[in-house]
C-alpha cells in the first residue's frame, strides 16, 4: 500500500486539503481532508452522522450540496484535476472519470424508466455503441453484479425490483462507463445482512475486474472492515485517523477510533459496549485544538491548543493526534464481559400460537414463546419477518390478531382500549424511530408527562418532579426538561423516550429496533442504559432487532424469526455460538466483522 | 452506574419558548414582501372599517341631488343614489362584512376541521361517512347553496354567518384531513394510542397542535373568501337591509349612476377588492414561512432533521440505517 506514503508511482486519486464552506458564513464543514486512493484499492471513510464524510463524497464529484461550496484543495484523478472542471466538462467527467452510488438505490434510479432503457443510457451519454456491441456490454454489466440477463429482467420497472437488486442496477450503471473512481455513499445501509454481503461481495468483485478505485463511505465499522483495504476515520469535518483497515481494527491510535470500536457491538461475545459521550461539535462551533478534546477520555492541556496534524506514526498509518494511543492499548479493548441479569422464577409474559394477518396477508403464523421475569429475549428477523407487527400486537397497536398474549397469567384483549388501564401501564412500548415518537409541539418534560396524565392522577407538580427524576435516570438532567425534542440528537431523543416508558414503572419493556436509527457510539450508550435499568429495576425486556450483534450484548435468549414463523429459539449462547436453523446460520455468516479472528469464527461455523 | 464513563449532560440545548411556533410563523410571514403587502392592505380596510363610523358623518341623511358630484354638497365621494354621502357610507359600510366573514370564517374552521381531523383519525367508516358528505357539499356550487338557504328561510345575519361558514367547511375538512393523515400515523400519535388513551384526547392534545400551519393557512385563506361571499350576497340583496349601509349593498345600489359618480361604486369596490387581495396575500406568505420553516426543522413538519433548528445550519440529515 504505497499510497499511504507516497513512496512509488502516483496513486491513482489524489484528495488534498479538500475544504468545504457554507456559503455566506464561511462556517467550515470539512476542512483540510486529504487522502490518496490507488488503482483497485478501496478506501473506507468512517464517521458518525455529521461528521462530514458524505459532504466529502460527494465533493469527490466536484459537487457541494446546496448552500455549501468547495473552498480549496484538490481532487485529482487520474491525470485530471476535478475541482477545476466547469459544467459541460464536469458532467461529462461523472460517469466516466467518476461515478457515485447513493445510499438509497431508488434515488439513484428513475421509476418511469424501464431497467434495460436505464442501463442503454449509461453507456450512451459517453460514446455511440452499436445495437449488438451495446446489448454486449449490458450483459456482461448485469453478469458482473449477477442480476438476470434475460429481456424480462430488463423490461422491468425498479419497483419490481427488491431493494437489493435496485442497488446492484445503481452499482452497475456506476461502473458502465469505467471509471478511474467509485464513490460509495452508504451503500448497504437499508439493506438486510443477506443483500449486504451480496452487495459488498459485488463491490469487492468489480472493483477489482474493473480496475477502478473506489471510496466508500459508511457508519457501519464491519462493513467497511468487509471492504476497504485502508480506511480513513472522519470525525467533524476532518480526517482523525488513516491506516490499514487490519491495523485500524486492531490496534486503533486516535482515542476516537477507539471509542467507534469500543461501541461497535460483536455477535460472538457479549461485552459491555462503551459509548462516547457528549456528541460531535455542530459546524461553527468546533472546540479550539482537538475537536476531539472535549470528548476524549486521554485529553490533556496541550489538546485544546491547536489543532493536531496529521502525523504519520511508527506503524505507519496516520493519525491527528498528540497523544495517539500506544500500540499496546489495542489489546485492552473490547474486554469486559456484560453482566447477566438474575431471573427470577415466573413467567412475565407468555405468547401462544399466535397469528395475524395485515391487509388480507397472514404474517405471523402460530409464535409463541414465553419471557420470564427480569430476563431479556430479543426477537431477531429481517425486514418483512413480522418481528415489528409482533411487537405492535403485544401492546395492543395492531389488533388483528388470534391467540393468546399473557401478562403475569393475565390474559390480554387485542386492543389496547380494550385493556385495563393496568395491562397498559405494566407493559411499555418503545418506537424503533426517535425522530416520530415524541410529540414535536411538547417540551421533554411534558412528552414524558403525557403518560402520567393517563396513567396516574397527580398533581402538575408532582409530574413535573416525576418527569425531572426520570430525565436524571437516563442521564439527561433537568437541562433538557424544557426544551423541544426538534431541538435534540437522535440518541437523546430515544433517552427521552425511554424516560417517557419508565416514568410510568412498567414491568414489561417492548423495545423494537430502538437502536437501528442511531449511531454506535450512542447505540452502545442506549444499551449499557438499558441493560443497567433492566438489573436495578428487574425490569422484562422484548428486545426487537434485525442486528445480532447487539443481541449478543444485551439479551439472554433469542428468537429467530423467518417470514412470520419463529425458526430458532433458545439461550444467546446456544443459539449464537451453534445455529442449529440453515437461516440462522446464514444471518450469522452474512454479519460482516470487524477482526480476523471473529472472521476465522463465523466461517468455522459453516 | 458502574458504567465507565460518568454519563453527563455536556450540552444544555435552547428551551423552548411558549407559544413560539404560531408567533415564529406569523413573524416570518410578515417579514416577506408579500406578507408585508398583505397585512398591510388587510390592516388598511380594517382600520376604515372600523374606525370610519367614528368619524364618518352621517350615512343615513339625504345629502343633495342622487349622484351628486364629488367635492359637492354631498361631500368629498359625492351622492349615492338617493343624495347620501358616499364618503359617509363608505366608512360605515365595513364593519358589519368583516365581522359576519370573521364569524362565518371561525365557524368553517372549526367544523371543518373538527370533521377532517375526526375523519383522518378514525378512519374506516367514519371516514367514509364523513368524507362522502363533504364529497355531496363540495358538488353544491356555494352560492347556489348559500342563496338557497337564504331565500327559504329569509335573510337573517345569524344565516348569512351560517350559510358562508357550513358552505366552506368541506373545503377546510379535505385540507385538514390530508394534513391530519400524516399525522396521525406518526409514531407518537400511535404512542399515545398504545395507553389507551380515548381518540379524543389523543386528536385534542397530539393531533391538532400538529396541524397549526394548515390551520393558519386555511384560516386566513377562507377569511379572503368569506369576504368575497359576504359582500357578494349584500350585492345581491339578501345579506344587509337598506338603508343600512354596506359594501355590497353600496355597489348594487350605485351601479345604475356610474357614469354621474363612479364613486358610488367605485369607493366600496376597492376597499373589498383591497381587503380580499390582502388576507390572500397573507395566507400565501403564512403557508410559504410555514414551509421554510419546515424545511429549516420546524419541528411539526420536520420528520428526520436533527438537532440544529438553524435555517444557516446545513447539518446534515442523520442517517437512519435499516
């Protein structure tokens, strides 16, 4: 990997000091990015939401979003300087020079527009091909991302198509034109593991047949680990950390590398995830020195001076960082095992032979399984398994149903008005998106409020104390008390829905991918919280989630759910450790990974 | 917590300040050009209507010779049809249009919007049941319904009120119940329905104060249009009673001496005309500041905006995997 150091031939793409302003106040967004990509290498960019990194992908194409502008730097390609590109030139340059797959493959395609005409007009904006050389090409496009060649396939519409065969399309109208360079803004992130692996086993596979380099940028640290063979780490607007991904993994040097893998949760052991608290500074308001600093555990005075370079180390990589982390303290990470819970005897709730359809269409077929008290069972399954409509039917959202859920031996009415107004207390449900689930027109307080005015009859002051100790219970404070939930993070907000299921002392907690819209560094935090909530309070937890990493930590027995019907069931350990189900044993082999020996792992497993 | 890292609040973000929205909103509104127009055009014909009977001289006494000239004996507007000054007119004509299409304008409001509102909740048959009698009122020309209502029953202010508000509610209900569809589905509206909490609670506290743009924007909308009915239905004598003075009478009554003076006609024209340009001025500015400010993260139209609520703060969407 010459590039990293500029030894040997000039690497293929070259970034550098690449900034980008908004226009007007000049706020910095990204400041200062370089990086090189070399021929058939892939380049990961790492970072949380709103540090930069798409901003940055997309000025790869010479492209600012609107209100923002390119300030400075240089984007070279091949031989061609992207940035000094003007209209008909830069249009002409996109596609073949450089080529962008968006993160949602609808967007990338037009849904009146046939697949096969979609596909012709990749190749013939560029050159004039003849009607067999043309329907060569496409074929052996369609081949390379292994979608059917066939004229049906062609004369489809993108709706026809599922979410993962959309973005194999994206992807290879991406290469038709073969270009020196790929970028790859989050390309699998609404994609199941399954179509993941396909995708970035296909990204993977062109890249390399095709001799393009390509960038790909994403949150997810395993599917990046999948992928590149060298990554960047972004954190506000500018690059904290590059190296090999292997060495990146293993032994991180930037204390927010760290952070990122500390939280990153593991499907094969159950630690306890370590979030990153505070959040990113927002654009104008980045802390003087290390923007890092004020989160950073390791921070000292000379942090908050200026601005670290990006200094190479002796292992080679680079990092923005005065005190890098020694070699040494890759080993400490990821090492405390979670704590188990005790379950008491009885059973909180128990599920039999239930079923229910939506919209004429039967989803769940006979579930049953039972919780006891003070233990956690996550529902696993993908999109379309039934694991949300489960949920929904379990408090009372989704009524058509047949069955039997009960609650403490009681016995509960498929409506949630047709409950008792204790049923409802004792069982909370928590949205899997924090951005819907709070009224935007209430403060904090008075959205966990809501639930005590229901609930209980007590007096505006005696909520209003109620509301505050529950804020201080999921490490909000009273700070947040008055302020509007528009106002928040993400992972705040689900904090603040979390108080909102508690403030009522529930004894049950649906959870249905409560984690999925956050980042992991928050994700790890919501975890850790629920998990201590779920020893002090002996608290029972439905946990719903398609990612069985964060099973691993947080739940004590597994459901695996397939199309409605539940295929495995059973102890984390025993159902992680020896998938008995074919399904099963697929969701945990397409589970990217971040090190090699949890790699070795999962294939030991085929 | 034996939690490693002391889990602190680092950040105190802005609280929120009462009532803020609806006075963010109108604020907005009026510091555009064409909010600025509007309300300025609206306030002018509310202050003559309003203040005119203060100071006008009486609209009742014979003056001089019908359509005497401007400047005349019959004063600065000149004579109406029988020699009453139309200036005097003119500043008592107002104040009765404005308050019956204010009334007529709360009442549309409130039962359209409590039938869309109830109807998009619901769902189901009510729904149907609703939406379908809004479908049979909308196929009604108004003011074919309102004259209908009026010549039956005789003209009452009580039923000109009723008649302009009950024929613009089913427009007000489709407006709402779009609105309100939205969001209804939206995750804390189901939250709230999850306790069993009864619908009219959950559409009393969660769904209408979601709905406050649609509201305001409809509102001054149908005001603009009220206007126009009201005075409309005084043209065509069946609002107020001569010799009471009224715009719409005004212009009806003057019509045949346009020629001897225009300003029988042409006075109480441009002040309606005035006024109906300028609520509608109004509402366009309110419905495009309630956009804006939706798309800078105003918090009811906001679906996946994070934390910055800055319009100059292009942080970027979070992204929402899965």
């Amino acid at each position: 990997m010459s590039a990293a150091n500029g030894a040997g031939a000039r690497p293929a793409v070259e970034v550098r000091d690449l900034c980008v302003s908004m226009i007007g106040s000049g706020v910095p967004i990204v400041s200062g990015v370089s990086f090189d990509v070399a021929e058939r290498e892939t380049l990961g960019l790492v970072g949380e939401s709103g540090s930069g990194k798409s901003t940055v992908a997309v000025a790869l194409l010479g492209f600012a979003r609107p209100g923002l502008e390119i300030t400075g730097g240089s984007v070279r390609i091949g031989e061609v300087e992207v940035l000094d590109l003007k209209d008909e030139a830069l249009r002409e340059a996109r596609g073949e020079l450089v080529s962008y797959v968006p993160q949602d493959p609808a967007a990338g395609l037009n849904p009146a527009h046939r697949i096969g005409t979609q596909l012709r007009e990749a190749f013939q904006v560029h050159e004039k091909l003849g009607k067999n050389e043309l329907r060569g090409r496409i074929e052996e496009l369609l081949k390379a991302v292994n979608l059917p060649t066939d004229k049906q396939f062609l004369r489809c519409y993108p709706h026809q198509l599922s979410g993962g065969q959309q973005q194999r399309v994206v992807i290879a109208i991406a290469f038709a034109c073969r270009p020196r360079l790929i970028v790859l803004d989050e390309p699998t992130t609404g994609l199941d593991v399954t179509t993941q692996r396909y995708i970035l086993e296909t990204i993977n596979d062109m890249a390399a047949n095709f001799g393009a380099s390509a960038v790909y940028v994403s949150h997810d640290l395993p599917a990046v680990a999948e992928v590149a063979a060298r990554t960047a780490v972004m954190y506000a607007g500018r690059i904290v950390e590059v190296a090999t991904t292997e060495q990146l993994f293993s032994q991180p040097r930037h204390p927010y590398s760290a952070g990122l893998l500390n939280a990153a949760p593991s499907a094969h052991q159950a630690n306890r995830l370590v979030g990153i608290e505070g959040r990113p500074p927002r654009p104008g308001h980045w802390p003087q020195g290390c923007s890092y600093a004020p989160r950073c555990p390791h921070a000292r005075a000379d942090c908050r001076q200026a601005v670290p370079p990006l200094a190479p180390t002796e292992s080679g990589s680079l990092v923005r960082c005065l005190h890098p982390m020694a070699v040494s303290d890759g080993g400490v990470l990821r090492l405390v095992p979670s704590p188990k819970p005790e379950v008491k005897g009885g059973e909180a709730l128990e599920i039999e032979r239930l079923v229910a359809d939506y919209g004429g269409r039967q989803i769940l077929h006979e579930v049953g399984f039972a919780v006891k008290e003070g233990e956690c069972t996550a529902v696993v399954g993908e999109s379309g398994s039934g694991k949300t409509t489960l949920a929904r039917c379990l408090v009372g959202l989704h009524t058509r149903w047949d069955g039997e859920i009960r609650l403490d031996g009681e016995s509960l009415r498929q409506g949630a008005r047709e409950r008792s107004r204790e049923q409802l207390r004792r069982m909370q449900y928590i949205f899997q998106n924090p951005f819907g689930s709070l009224n935007p027109t209430m403060t904090v307080a008075e959205n966990i409020e809501e639930p005590l005015r229901h609930f209980e009859s007590l007096s505006r002051n005696e909520r209003r104390a109620k509301a505050l100790e529950v804020l201080g219970t999921v490490h909000l404070g009273e700070d947040f008390a008055d302020v509007l939930p528009g106002r928040i993070s993400g992972g705040e907000r689900q904090r603040v829905a979390v108080g909102r299921a508690l403030v009522v002392n529930p004894e049950v907690l649906v959870c249905d991918e409560i984690t999925s819209a956050l980042d992991v560094s928050v994700q790890a935090l919501l975890v850790e919280q629920l998990r201590d909530l779920q020893m002090q309070r002996g608290l029972t937890m439905v946990f719903i989630t398609h990612n069985l990493a964060v099973v691993r930590s947080i739940a004590q027995n597994v459901i695996v759910l397939q199309t409605g019907t539940i295929v495995e069931a059973g102890s984390v350990e025993g159902v992680l450790s020896a998938p008995k189900h074919p399904y099963t044993r697929q969701l945990l082999e397409d589970l990217p990974t971040l090190d090699p020996a949890e790699q070795a792992t999962a294939g030991g497993a085929k | 917590m034996e939690a490693s890292t002391a889990p602190t609040t680092a950040v105190a973000p802005p609280r929120a300040k009462r009532g803020g929205r609806a006075r963010r909103i109108l604020g907005q509104a009026v510091s555009t050009w064409r909010g600025k127009v509007g309300l300025g055009l609206t306030l002018a014909v509310v202050a003559v209507a309003f203040l005119g009977p203060l100071v006008g001289g009486s609209p009742l006494e014979l003056m001089g010779a019908p359509f005497s000239p401007p400047g005349g004996e019959a004063g600065l507007l000149g004579g109406d049809a029988l020699g009453r000054s139309v200036l005097a007119r003119t500043l008592h004509g107002g104040w009765r249009i404005l308050l019956v299409a204010a009334a007529a304008t709360i009442l549309a409001i409130a039962v359209g919007a409590i039938a869309g509102v109830v109807s998009a909740y619901r769902g189901g048959k009510t729904d149907s049941f609703i939406m379908r009698s809004v479908d049979v009122l909308l196929g009604i020309p108004q003011l074919v319904f309102v004259l209908m209502l009026l010549s039956v029953i005789g003209s009452k202010t009580w039923l000109v009120i009723f008649a302009v508000g009950i024929s613009q509610a089913p427009q007000v209900a489709r407006v709402l119940r779009a609105a309100a569809q939205n969001v209804s589905e939206r995750d804390y509206v189901k939250a709230v329905a999850a306790w069993g909490v009864p619908p009219r609670v959950v559409i009393r506290r969660h769904v209408m104060p979601s709905l406050l743009s649609p509201l305001m924007v409809e509102s001054a909308l149908r005001l603009s249009f009220s206007i126009i009915l009201v005075s409309g239905i005084s043209f065509l004598g069946l609002g107020a009673h001569p010799p009471n003075p009224d715009w719409g009478v005004m212009i009806n009554e003057n019509r045949v001496g346009i020629a001897a003076n225009p300003w029988g006609v042409l006075a109480p024209a441009i002040l309606l005309a005035a006024l109906a340009v300028g609520t509608n001025m109004f509402s366009d500015a309110i419905a495009r500041s309630s956009l804006a400010s939706g798309r800078a993260g105003d918090p009811s139209l906001e679906l996946f905006v994070t934390s910055s609520t800055d319009p100059n703060d292009p942080q970027p969407l979070q992204e929402v995997p899965e």
